[in-house]
C-alpha cells in the first residue's frame, strides 16, 4: 500500500478530492463549487479537505502530492484504528494482524471497488479518498467508546466522542452511517448504567450541534438527496454472492459468537448493518447499500477472532486451516493489485490478467489550460479535467447543491449531438463562458473551434475561437 500511495492510480473520484483540494487552497472559506464555476457548497468540503486544502496553502506543494500525503496519513489512521479496537476484542497479540487480513482478502472471488470497502483493491483505488481516514477514526471511535462504556469517567470523553463522531459524518458521511452502527452497538452491548446513557446523550447533542454549526454545507439537507443517488448505488446490489462469498466464514464466526454470548458487540453490529441493507434493498433505497461495511466489517473481524478465540485447539487450529484457505483465495482474486506497483510486463501472465489500467488522467492539457478555465467535456472527462484546476460546465458527479445541474448536463449533451447547429453551440460556449472543448476529434469540422493539441485515446484539446 505504501508503494501503490506512491503510484496512486488514478480512478474513480480522485478528480474530485483534487479539485476539492485545489479549490481551498485558492479561497479557503469560500471555495465556491469544486467542479463547475458556480457559487455552491458542497459536501466533498469536508474536515478532512480543509486540513489537506491548508496543507496545500502552506507548503505550495502540488495537489496529488498532498493527496499522497493524506493518504500515508489516512492509512495509518486506518492501521492503528483496527489494532486499538480489536485490542477492546481481544488481548492476543496476533488478532490484530488477523483481522487486517480478513478486512483486505476476505471477500469474495468477484472483484469489487468503491470507496468506503475495505478489500486490497479498493484499498488501492481510495487509498488518498476521505473514506479511509474516515474509517481510520470509526475503528478509533469504536475502541475509544468500548472503553467509555466500561470504565467510570467524567463527561470529557462523551463530548470528545460526540465531537469525533461529527467528525466523521462530515469528512465521508456513508462511513459515519457505519460509524454510527458500530457505535450504537457498542453502547447496547455493553448494557451501561444510566448515568453513562445521559453522558452519551450530551455527547450526541454536541456532534448534533457541530453538524448544524459546519460552515462548508447544511449536512441535514443531505438527507433529501436520496433520490438522485439511487440510480448510482443500485450497483451495489448486484452479484452479492460473488463478491461476499468468503465473508459467509465470518457469519459463521458470528453464529458462534452469537451462543457464546447474546449481546457480543459484533453480532450487534452486523444485525444493525444487515437491517439498514436489507431495508434498502426492499424500499429501493439503493443508497442505504453504502452501509455495507456495517455487515462485512463485523463478520470479517469475527472471523479473524474465532481463530484466536475458539475454546479447544484442535477447534482453533481447523478454523485457522479453513480461514487460511479462504484468505489465499480472496488474496488470488485481487492479485492483481500489484499491477500498481510492479510493471505488467514483468507480473506472471495470470497475475498480468487480473490487472486492470488505471485511467491516464488529463496532465496533457495543462500546458494551455489554466486555472479557473471552464472547459466544454462528456461526462468521463469532466471527473478528472477539475483536479488540474479548470472548471466544467455539467459536474462528472451527481451533485445534489447545484439547482441548475440538469439543465447544464442537457446543455453539455446538445453541444455534443450530431445533428446540433454551430450557433448553437457558439450560444452555449458563450451562457458558460467556454475557452476550452475536449473531445475524441468528432468535432473536427465544426466552426469556432481551433485544434490545439492532441491526448492518448484519439481525444483533442480546442480552443474556443470567440
């Protein structure tokens, strides 16, 4: 992983944490939209972002390698994140090394990525995304609460945790759903006294008021996006077997921990997860899917513990036979992470074929566009040309503050249409105040337009001839 951060692969929306980042570094209390030049907020404004934004500020270093340097920061978050609250689990000194295994390779032989997943490649693919210092501070947040709820203490602790927990819901909010599940089972398996519950209540009532008092965006009115993001992680749902067969070890794990003893924390906290999940399945909000984790965390740590924790050894020593199994799989399914970091002409041809390309990004047009430049892109383009610092005119994501985003994806889709005429496009070049057109060369013979510089892929960069 420390290689990949070196590599950083670029995919998904690593366009956006750069944009973002790129964004505060130029007006950090009022950065306005991150992709498309309107004064907007939005929710990628994170604690996180801003820590990373004035880290740019400061050092004038550029964007990726900060974002490189988020991520060696949110990957330790990560690593002393899991040992902490494993060590509330369990006290023998190899679980926690167990249960990183399990959370990177116990997964299934379909290979899946999305940020907030903790499997080698999506790992690999996040790795510089706020998920994962997200995340890093819910396994921080969990171990710090068991410990809460255990130990007699003053009303300190609970208003630290209510402070992280908003922390967390703010720097990636589907992490600080799991977050919130993992907490509350915590509290429910420990069974405290009254007086802990209105401690923690009081904690709950300050993450509640430093979620109202956050500057960057109204977090609440997060909660009328659903809609626009069913259509997204409908996705999510899909080829479930394939992807989590392996983790049915841990459910098992889980079953046994369940006759052990009814209030185990991590049986708690895969039924809350597996009520959010199967909940949105049935009402089709395909969103509630991003509480996954709330499933496969706990049953991928049960079962790393069950190899620890079994009563006889020969008990242990099967299950340690059967996991081992099960991780070489998973790890075999992924393997081809290593594409990141070790040439593919020198990986094994089966190795070789389980690599996926990473994308090639947009650096080649930095040399005539500039910052703040609004550049005319499809979609696909549009969620990686931001993150060298110009604007676009349709965001490459769903973005729920943008009241005017359907008439600017439409505006984007009849410039590019085949039978569009060239004053209509020169009308919509001038509404959005366009310099720059990307596209794969299908625009050659359109008027206004002067090719300037050619990219991989068949794609030309025009300037907008006024």
């Amino acid at each position: 992983m420390l290689l990949v951060i070196v590599r950083l692969p670029w995919a998904g929306d690593l366009g956006m944490h750069a944009a973002t980042v790129e964004r505060l570094r130029h007006h950090l209390t009022d950065p306005g939209n991150p992709l498309v030049d309107a004064d907007t907020p939005s929710p990628y404004y994170s604690p996180w972002t801003l820590l990373l934004g004035c880290v740019a500020r400061v050092t004038g270093l550029p964007v990726f390698a900060v974002l490189r340097i988020g991520a060696l920061v949110g990957l330790g978050l990560l690593v002393t994140g899991v040992w902490r609250y494993v060590r509330t689990l369990s006290r023998h000194p190899a679980a926690p090394a167990l249960v990183l295994l399990c959370l990177v390779f116990l997964w299934g032989t379909t290979l899946f990525e999305w940020s907030g997943f903790l499997g080698l490649n999506s790992l690999a693919l996040t790795v510089s995304y706020p998920s994962v210092p997200a995340l890093g501070l819910a396994f921080h947040f969990w171990a710090w609460l068991a410990r809460a709820v255990r130990e007699p203490g003053g009303w300190g602790p609970w208003l630290g945790l209510g402070a992280l927990w908003a922390a967390i819901l703010l720097c990636h909010q589907f992490s600080g759903v799991v977050a919130s599940l993992g907490a509350l089972a915590t509290v429910l398996a420990a069974r405290p006294a009254r007086a802990v519950w209105g401690r923690a209540a009081a904690g709950l009532v300050l993450g509640l008021l430093v979620l109202w008092l956050w500057p960057y965006y109204d977090f609440f009115a997060l909660f009328g996006a659903g809609s626009g993001l069913e259509s997204v992680h409908r996705a999510l749902y899909r080829d479930l077997v394939g992807r989590f067969w392996l983790v049915l070890l841990g459910v098992v794990a889980l079953g046994l921990r369940w006759r052990r003893d009814r209030w185990d924390p991590l049986v708690l906290f895969f039924a809350l997860g597996l009520v959010v999940c199967t909940g949105g399945w049935l009402s089709g909000h395909y969103s509630w899917g991003r509480a996954l984790p709330a499933v496969l965390i706990p049953a991928q740590t049960a079962a790393a513990l069950e190899t620890v924790t079994a009563g006889r050894r020969r008990v242990r020593t099967a299950w340690a036979c059967v996991l081992g199994v099960a991780l070489v799989v998973g790890a075999w399914t992924q393997a081809g992470t290593l594409g990141y970091v070790v040439p593919r002409g020198r990986l094994p041809e089966a190795v070789a074929a389980k690599y996926r390309q990473p994308w090639v990004g947009y650096r080649w047009i930095t040399p005539w566009v500039r910052y703040g430049d609004v550049v005319l892109a499809r979609t696909f383009a549009a969620r990686q040309i931001p993150a060298y610092g110009p604007y676009t005119v349709a965001p490459g994501y769903p973005d729920f503050f943008l009241p005017d985003e359907a008439r600017r994806a439409d505006a984007v889709r009849r410039y590019f249409a085949a039978g569009t005429a060239p004053g209509v496009r020169r009308d919509i070049a001038r509404a959005y105040g366009v310099r720059w057109v990307v596209d794969r060369g299908a625009l050659r013979e359109t008027g206004g337009l002067r090719r300037v510089a050619r990219g991989p892929g068949g794609q030309v960069l025009y300037a907008v001839v006024p």
